[in-house]
C-alpha cells in the first residue's frame, strides 16, 4: 500500500496553489488534511503527479462571523469542533463535527477537504445543503461563490472545476431561539453513517417555527436536503409541528433514491431515516423551545 | 511454597506485573519491520485478480525494466528448486490429503490474491510500482466461491488433482439406534446452522526477513511467527538448506491468533526467493493483503438434529458438518475436520450420535487456524440448544441443567469418544448465570418488554481441548540456566505473541528454583539459542511448556542445593531455597547466596570435584493426553427495534483453567477472546460475491470491534487441578469460542419476544431488522 510517486507542492499561497494547479491541469490535485485522499493513493485507486498541498496556507485557516459564520477551508475539523464561535454561531455544525471518524482523524482532516471530497456519507456537505451554506471558491482566472444546492453533484463529485480551490464556506447565522441534533445510525462508533440526520428549528417570537432545516447523508448518492419534511414543518407552532413530525418524517424517507451495499439496503435506510428524522426534529424543537430533554 | 494443589504460592498464582510491559506499553516493542538487515532488498506480490482462471502468459519485462527493480520472480523461477511447502512435520503424516502447493501460480490461478509473481526491488515503493507493470494475461474460468456450490454436482473442481471438492468425507455409518431414537422422540429440533467467514486479523500483519549467504551456506530469517522452531524445518525442506544451517528468530510479534502457528505460503515464497537470488529481502504484508490472501477462518455450515424426551432431555443427535478449507489451506487442510464432530456433544450428555464431516475447497483464500479452530461446534451446539429449549418451552439455562455433564458424571465417555475428566461445566454454568443475576434480568426483561423494549440474554458453556498430545505438539523442553553472577535464564520453544510467556515462565521459575522473579529472564524465539519446541497454539504453552520448565526449575535447584551442601557442610536435605539463597532450615544465617553457588562452581578449587559442576538442567513434558479447561460465558443484550442494533449489556464469563499462573493473563486472555468472538457475531465478514471477488478488503468494510463496542468482562474462577504436576489447564483459545454463542443466543432471546428469529451470523442492523420484519414486529 504505497502511492504512486508524485511531487508534493507546499504553496504558501491560494494564488500560488491555483497556478500550479492550472500549471499541472488533470495530473494535478489539491491535498488537504488527506485523510480521504491518501488512503485512495495508498491503495492506488487514483493517482496524480502532482499534489497541490493547501493544508498549510494561512489564507485558508480561520473562522470569522461577519454576518455569516465563515470557516476556512484548511481549518482542521477539530478546530471547528471546539471553537466556541461556531457553536454560538452554527451549533449545528459544532454538533456534527464530533461523528465525523475519531478524534485523529478530525485533528487531520479539514472543514473545506470534507465538503469538497463530498462523500455523501459525510456529516458536513449535508449541513451545508441543509443550511444554504455557500462555498468560496478561487482559481487561476477569479474566484466565484457556488450556493450549497448547487455544489454537490454526485458521489464524490462537485461543481468546482479541476483547476479550482474551495477556499472557504459560509454559514448563515440564525439570530432566533434554535435547536440542533444530528442523529445517525453506524455499524461501529467513528464510522461513516450507513444513515444519518442534521436537523436545524428556529422559532419565531409567536412559538413558530420560522425556519427549519433537515440534511440527510448516508443514504443516496450525494446528501440529501428533506424539502418535503422542512415544508411540512415550516409555519407551524410547536405542538402543531409536534403532531405533524411523525407524518413529516415519513415524507424525508421518500424524497431520495436509496442506495443498496454491503452494509445495508435501500430499504433499510429509509427506515431508519424515518425514525432519525423524526428524533433529530424532536430534540431540536424542544431545545429551541427551551424544553430540557 | 505449594508444589502440590490448588492454593497460590509466592510468585506462581499471584498477578505479578508483566515482564513485557514496558516495552509494549511505551511504543518500544520489536517488530519484524523494526529490523533492518545490510543490503536488504523489498519485496511485493503480484496476485491474481480472479477467483478461477487460466495462465495465458506472463509478461514481466516492463516491471523488469523499471529503476530500482532487481528482479521479477515468476513459478518458472522458483517452482522447480521448491521442496515441500507444507509447514510442520505433523501435516506431512496427515490423513487428510495436503491441497497442491506451489510457490508461484504457472498454469491457472485458484483464488483472488493467489500469488503470480513476485518483484524484488531496492523499495517496498518501487516494488509496488513494478507489480503494477507485470501483465499477466488470463482466460476467467468458473469458480465455486461458497460450501454449497462447491458441493453441487458438476461443479468446477478448485484443485482438478484432487478429481474433487471435497477431500475429506468422514461419514459414520447410519445408525439404526439414532434413527429409533429421533422417531419416537417427544422433541425433535433441526436447524441449519452457518457460521460466517472471519479472520484472525492480527494488528502486526505478516513479515519476514530472508537472508542467504552463498559462503557459509546459511539462511538467516527474521520471522512474524507463532513457532520458529517449525519454520526453521519448513525452510530448510523448502529451499534444501540443512536444518542446523537454519536460524529464525523472532522479535515482539503483533498477535497470531493462529494465522501464524504454520508458517504461510507467501513467507515461505520470500524465503525461497531469497535463496536463489543470494540476497536479503524483507516483506512486509500489507493490510488489503493480510485480507484478502493471509488466511481465512471459520466459515462452517451443518444441518444439526436434536431428538428429546417430554422434559428437555436429549436423547440423539445428527451432526452433518461441512467445512470450507478454501483454496489453498495452511498447515494440511487448514480446519480440523471430524475434529469437530467429535467435540460437538461438548459438556452435555449426548447418549447417541450420528455425524459425518467433509472438508470442501473453493476458490476462496486458503483456511487457517484461528483461536479454537473446532469451535463450529460450540456455536452449533449452543444454538441448536436454545432452539430445543424454545421447542420444549423450557429456559435456555434449564435445557442445559438437564442435559450437563456433572462432577458425577466423570470422568464421562461422550458418544464420539472423548473422555472428560476434571472439568466443571455444570458449576461455571451456575456461577456465570448467579453472577450475572439471571433470574432477576428475567424480571428486568418482561418489564421493558411491557415498554416495548427488546432485551435478551445468552449462555455459551463449552469445554475447551488444551494441549493435544499431537506428534511434536505434545512435548516441549525448557532449559535453565543459573548464570555465573547469579541471575537465572529460561530458554524456550514457545513464541510468545500476546500470552505473558515472559512473565508467567519466570514467575514458575522463580516459585519452583526459588529466586526473586526480577532475576529470572525468559530467551524465546531464537532457533540457534532455545531447545525445539512446537511454538505457541492450540492452548499449550502452560500445560507443556510450563511443567518442562517447572521440571527444569526444580532439577537446576537439586543442582544448587548440592553444591550449596558443600560449602555450608550441611545435608542437602536440610537445606531450603528463597530469596535467591540456600540456607540450613532453622539457622537462617548459615546460608549462601545464588551468586556465592555460582562463583565456587565457575572457579578452580570453589567446590569439591565430585559435585557437579554445570548449573542448567532441561526439562522435558509430554503431555498425558488432552487436558480439558471449561467455562460459561453469559451476556446480556438490547436490540433496538427500530434500527436493529444490538448493544451488549453485561458480559459474565465463568471459567475453569485449573490452576492459574497468573490470574491477570488469565483475564487478559479471556477478555481478548471475548473481544474476537463479539467481532464475529456482531461486525466481522470476509464476504465474497457468487464469482469469488472479495468485497471486504480494506477495514472500511471488514469490521473489527473497537474498545466502544467490547464490553467489559466480569470474570470468575473455578479451580479444579489439571491433574499435571503443576495443576494447570491451558485456557487461551475459550474466549473466542463461547462468546460467539453466548452473544447469538442474546440477541435470538431478545428477538424471540417478538416470535422474530435469526439463522444467520453476522447480526448486522440489517439482518436483525429483516427478521424483525419477518416476524411482523
Ligand atoms: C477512518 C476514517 C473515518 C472517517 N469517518 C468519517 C465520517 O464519519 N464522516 C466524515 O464526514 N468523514 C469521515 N472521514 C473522512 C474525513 O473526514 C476526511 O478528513 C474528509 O473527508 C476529507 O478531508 P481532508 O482534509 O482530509 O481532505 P483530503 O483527504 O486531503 O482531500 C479529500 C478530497 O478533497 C479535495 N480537497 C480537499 N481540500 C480541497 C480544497 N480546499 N479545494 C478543493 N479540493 C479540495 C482533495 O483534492 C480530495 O479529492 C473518515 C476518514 C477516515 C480515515
């Protein structure tokens, strides 16, 4: 289990890394945290001349809030994790953090190389899709802004181009009363989800839910946002949604084509979601209605 | 000092701190791969892709061409200078016929990962690149991937020399008797009982490094290994290098399991390839090849019968046991075939029985042993036992009070032969099932059931076969040493990997010569330091290679307390050994350290000429026939209903090894047994598609069990002596073996609630929810 050789490039810049990636073209391709990429080179199921290392350029590092909460793609998942901006600002995205893999591999692994590897059994591109997030991304010739919805078009396959970097990804900020619960089911702990839920609930000052967000992952073959369920759910007061979340959850099963491998089936999947739907969408609203679970 | 019965002495039963540890524990332990040899060259195989297929050609110019590449070994290199392959002097006198070994795929391939070339290079790296670049040309042909296809009529031959599939048909004849007894029976349960592929998975995978030196003629290996002393033959009958210019040796090895008791194919490849080149090469297994082309173990399917009376008593049973040996099985056939039968009535009194055990091959990888090779028949039986007991509305521990074997009972002659004695199942069944508090997690169980709440419980009781007196693996030597300044070494045969053999031989030592434990040392591992012993397996190394050494120990002391004679003019038999000094009973100052013995011995004039002056002895143990070790495993589990997932409760293990050496090992090794046996039932599959393609080669997809999903074990003890001179039992295998029952027959009782069964291991969410849906619920 040894790469293919390559040459390792360390740009200290976004700049300096697109132009060797424009240089480079398809033999080129961008490492980050490489918990992803490595073991694929390992085990040569792709290889590259060229890796184009952007975990170490300073552009790419930090988190801000400015209207947004924005996360530097470079930054590891575990800085995320413990920043207490990001759980004031986004908790859901500081509560999804600690499923991904085992703490060593969030110490490695990066925010923007998890979204842009878009596993679709991953927890942070279905945060992403589920709260509108949009992805900055540079190239040789400019840089341009790709909404979430529009991102992640396949297992393992985005809109960036070849030659592009995502750079960061911004989140928007919920100012009112909110919950947030990801649930998913594992073989083991630390595993990739065979099925799993990030659910968001803002309340309105009337007790209603303003805005209500529910990713999926795990299940189909890019994340999945459950329209359906936020739909039903939107407007409603709390014990009307409270009514509604068994019916609501059914709806999520049914808004995707389930995918059938060595760990579980289609079937089984929708099954499970139905019910971590529904969990997720409990603990939430009872946690923006300040009820103490 | 106890020689004799149960109680513990001063070092030997008491949990001293392991010798090993701090090494291990501080990242220091030696591996194969720590070891560099000057000028050693890597290596990296070339395997087949296809499970079933033809040799057009090979073409090896390109690898041959690549920088660094120093050479690209094919079967027409290697073949025609291999002597035998088959690594141990037992399996050459096997019954069983040995499956057609050779270095290097020529003329067709028999499984994915079946061995094709092999390249040499300066790196591991660039050797890999080199595999990349050798094509070999294949024309597919059908495979049979599992037990059944291989068993179909008209099915591919894996191994067309043998004219068969299946090697090995062992049938009783039909036995009017059984036939009587089923068909009056009040009771009579069948099932069809599988255990799934799983592999022993050691966190070290494996590696060796081979060394020839074409001017002394002397092949130097360094060796990932079980037994050194066995490899050493192995090597010297496959390259024709006399066996006393053969060493091998050993470092720290990272877990064995039974996957390195015989010495593999691919090791011995290397070791061959070595030869001829004249140089040295290390190879270290990868994970996707220690997968994928290691060994592979269990995968065994029987069709189980059960007659009973009225009350749950058993009256006759049927065992029609296959088992999968694979394409290329290491050490004989791999399994151990009508073994399993034989064990099958385990600690119950089974008056009649019919069974039959045949091996099949498949174009699988090759099986091999793995912690309690025979245990097909623990999980059979135990199963089968729960079904009975769901069959007569009984409880699953009354079926097995009814049926168990007594103190009384013994020794007891099972119907396929075996005789029990010393051994304890019907107390470790009440001690595991009071411990655990069985009848009140009955209560526990209704009440959440009354919630909807799924909870169950399972027993594995089982007797475990410990040091087999099997040709060279039912002796063992041990030599010990009294050193000129004092301090005492142990050489061995064994090969210790994970079994305390550092700690425990010198706490015998210690107890039995009568020095401080700190002062004793234990040398194993090196062929050309340490006497030939059968390795470390098959539970042996505490009954043989501990009383060799027990027998060692006391002979090196009769030497010490001779000489000590001299120089305090004292009697010997008035004289006592402790501490490190000899000592006239009763005048404690009249004494002689170890060092003062060992200096008179080791200068001109110390001691009068008559006395002997060579301060070592060898022990020698054989073994009395089988020495059987018992225990009751019990745990508790919740299965989610929702997303069928099981999380296991408590985990209760009740077990009789005799007398204990050291109780911490003694849990360790239960506990890691435990371990295995949780990864089996719950996470563990080597899963093959119908054309023999391997779907779980990377740990992405084969599932071992971490430190989240093993629970905790409780332990408790039972101690029947083991009826050798130290009482002991060998216990190293048990873990892996009961658990598996006892965590299948929890999550069958909590399904049961709901009239859900399951047939099939693995429990995975998916197969639990299917039966769950099955079943309505
Ligand atoms: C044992 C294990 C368990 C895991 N479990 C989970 C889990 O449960 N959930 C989960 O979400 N993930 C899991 N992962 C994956 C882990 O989160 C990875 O870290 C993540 O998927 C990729 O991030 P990385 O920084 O390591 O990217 P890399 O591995 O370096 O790169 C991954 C891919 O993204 C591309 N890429 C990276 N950064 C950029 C960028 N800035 N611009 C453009 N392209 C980029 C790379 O070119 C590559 O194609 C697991 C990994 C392991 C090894």
């Amino acid at each position: 289990m040894k790469a293919a050789p390559f040459d390792h490039h360390a740009p200290e810049s976004v700049a300096d890394a697109a132009a060797l990636l424009a240089e480079h073209g398809d033999e080129a391709k961008v490492l980050a945290g490489g918990q992803s990429l490595l073991p694929m080179l390992a085990m040569r199921l792709t290889r590259f001349e060229h890796l184009v290392d952007v975990s170490r350029v300073p552009e790419l590092h930090g988190i801000t809030t400015d209207g947004d909460l924005r996360i530097g793609a470079s930054t590891p998942q575990a800085v995320a994790e413990h920043d207490p901006v990001v759980a004031d600002a986004v908790p859901l995205v500081a509560r999804a953090i600690p499923h991904i893999g085992h703490f060593q591999i969030r110490n490695r692994g990066t925010v923007g190389g998890s979204i842009a590897h878009a596993d679709p059994a991953s927890e942070l591109p279905a945060v992403a899709l589920a709260l509108d997030a949009v992805l900055e991304v540079a190239g040789a010739t400019g840089t341009r802004e790709i909404a979430a919805t529009d991102f992640f078009e396949g297992t393992w396959s985005t809109a960036l181009a070849d030659d592009e970097i995502l750079t960061g990804v911004r989140f928007p900020v919920w100012t009112g009363r909110q919950g947030a619960a990801v649930r998913e089911v594992a073989r083991r702990s630390g595993d990739f989800a065979i099925a799993g839920v990030a659910a968001a609930v803002e309340l309105d000052a009337a007790d209603r839910v303003a805005r209500v967000a529910v990713g999926l992952f795990g299940v189909a073959s890019t994340p999945v946002r459950a329209s359906a369920t936020e739909a039903a759910l939107t407007g409603a007061s709390v014990a009307e949604a409270t009514a509604a979340l068994a019916d609501a959850a059914l709806a999520a099963a049914d808004g995707f084509d389930a995918v059938d491998d060595l760990h579980a089936t289609g079937a089984y999947r929708r099954r499970v979601t139905t019910h971590l739907v529904q969990t997720a969408l409990t603990a939430a609203i009872q946690e923006a209605s300040g009820v103490r679970a | 000092m106890s020689d004799h019965g149960i109680g513990a002495g001063r070092y030997v039963g008491q949990a001293v701190q392991r010798k090993e540890d701090p090494r291990l524990l501080t990242g220091h332990g030696r591996y194969v791969d720590d070891v560099t040899v000057p000028r050693m060259l890597h290596a990296a195989f070339v395997r087949s892709d296809l499970a079933a297929a033809t040799i057009r050609s090979i073409d090896v110019s390109e690898a041959l061409a690549l920088d660094g590449v120093v050479a690209v070994l094919t079967g027409h290199d290697l073949n025609g200078i291999a002597g035998s392959m088959q690594p141990s002097m037992n399996v050459e006198n096997s019954p069983f016929p040995c499956a057609p070994l050779r270095p290097l795929a020529v003329t067709d391939v028999r499984f994915v990962g079946d061995p094709v070339a092999l390249v040499v290079a300066e790196s591991r790296a660039v050797a890999e690149d080199a595999a990349e670049l050798v094509f070999v040309d294949y024309e597919p042909t059908p495979a049979v991937a599992t037990i059944e296809a291989a068993l179909a009529d008209g099915a591919p031959l894996v191994h067309p020399e043998f004219g068969t599939n299946v090697p090995v048909d062992f049938p009783m004849p039909a036995d009017p008797e059984v036939e009587a007894l089923f068909a009056s029976a009040a009771h009579v349960v069948e099932h069809r009982i599988v255990q799934h592929r799983y592999n022993p998975v050691p966190m070290e995978p494996r590696g060796v490094i081979a060394g020839y030196d074409n001017v002394t003629g002397e092949l130097d290996v360094w060796l990932s290994t079980q037994g050194p002393h066995e490899a050493r033959l192995t090597f010297s009958r496959l390259t024709g290098v006399p066996e006393q210019h053969v060493r091998v040796r050993m470092g720290d090895v990272g877990g064995g399991f039974g996957q390195k008791f015989f010495t593999g194919h691919d090791e011995q490849v290397v070791v061959l390839a070595a030869k001829h080149l004249g140089r040295a090469i290390k190879w270290i297994e990868d994970r996707r090849e220690n997968l994928l082309a290691a060994t592979h173990s269990r995968s065994d399917l029987a069709d189980v019968a059960l007659a009973l009376d009225a009350d749950g008593r058993i009256l006759a049973a049927k065992f029609d046991h296959v088992e999968d040996a694979g394409a290329f099985p290491v050490g004989g056939l791999g399994g151990v075939g009508p073994f399993v039968s034989m064990l099958f009535p385990g600690p119950y009194r089974i008056p009649k029985i019919w069974w039959r055990s045949r091996i099949v091959c498949t174009n699988t990888c090759g099986r091999g042993a793995y912690r309690g090779p025979w245990m097909f028949e623990t999980t059979a039986r135990e199963e089968i036992l729960d079904v009975a007991a769901r069959a007569v509305g009984i409880d699953p521990r009354e079926i097995r009070r009814i049926n168990v074997v007594a103190d009384d009972d013994q020794p007891y002659n099972t119907a396929t032969g075996m005789m029990f004695e010393r051994v304890t199942p019907a107390t470790t069944l009440e001690h595991a099932t009071q411990v655990i508090d069985y009848d009140g997690f009955r209560a526990t169980q209704a009440a959440a059931f009354a919630e909807g709440r799924l909870l169950g419980i399972g027993i594995g009781l089982y007797i475990e076969p410990t040091s087999s007196p099997a040709g060279s693996l039912g002796v063992e030597a041990a030599k010990v040493r009294l050193e000129p300044g004092g301090s005492v070494t142990v050489f061995l045969g064994t090969a210790a990997h994970g079994q305390s053999i550092e700690t425990t031989m010198a706490q015998v030592v210690a107890e039995h010569l009568g020095v401080p434990y700190e002062q004793v040392a234990v040398i194993q591992g090196d062929t050309d330091r340490t006497p030939f012993g059968g390795g470390t397996g098959g539970s042996r190394t505490a009954v043989i290679a501990g009383n060799a050494t027990r027998l060692a120990a006391q002979r090196v002391r009769e030497k010490v307390v001779e000489v000590a004679a001299h120089l305090l003019e004292a009697a010997p038999e008035d004289l006592e050994v402790a501490d490190g000094r000899v000592a006239v009973r009763g005048t404690p100052s009249r004494a002689v350290t170890l060092a003062e013995v060992a200096t008179a011995v080791h200068n001109v004039g110390g001691v009068a000429v008559d006395v002997p002056r060579v301060l070592e002895a060898t022990g020698r143990y054989e073994t009395q026939g089988m020495t059987w070790s018992n225990a009751c495993h019990v745990c508790t589990v919740e299965v989610d209903r929702v997303t069928g997932q099981v999380t296991i409760g408590r985990y209760v293990v009740s077990e009789d090894c005799g007398r204990m050496i050291n109780p911490m090992v003694v849990e360790g090794q239960v506990q890691g047994g435990v371990a295995q046996g949780v990864g089996g039932v719950l996470y563990e599959h080597f899963v093959y598609d119908d054309d023999g393609n391997p779907l779980t080669t990377t740990f992405l997809d084969y599932l071992l069990p971490t430190a989240v999903e093993v629970p905790r074990v409780e332990i408790d003890h039972v101690v029947t002596d083991g009826g050798n001179p130290s009482g002991v039992k060998g216990m190293g295998e048990g873990g892996a073996i009961g658990s598996v029952p006892a965590v299948f027959n929890a999550v069958a009782d909590a399904l049961s609630l709901v009239g859900a069964t399951v047939l099939d291991q693995p429990l995975t969410p998916l197969r639990v929810v299917e039966a769950l849906e099955a079943a309505g619920a």
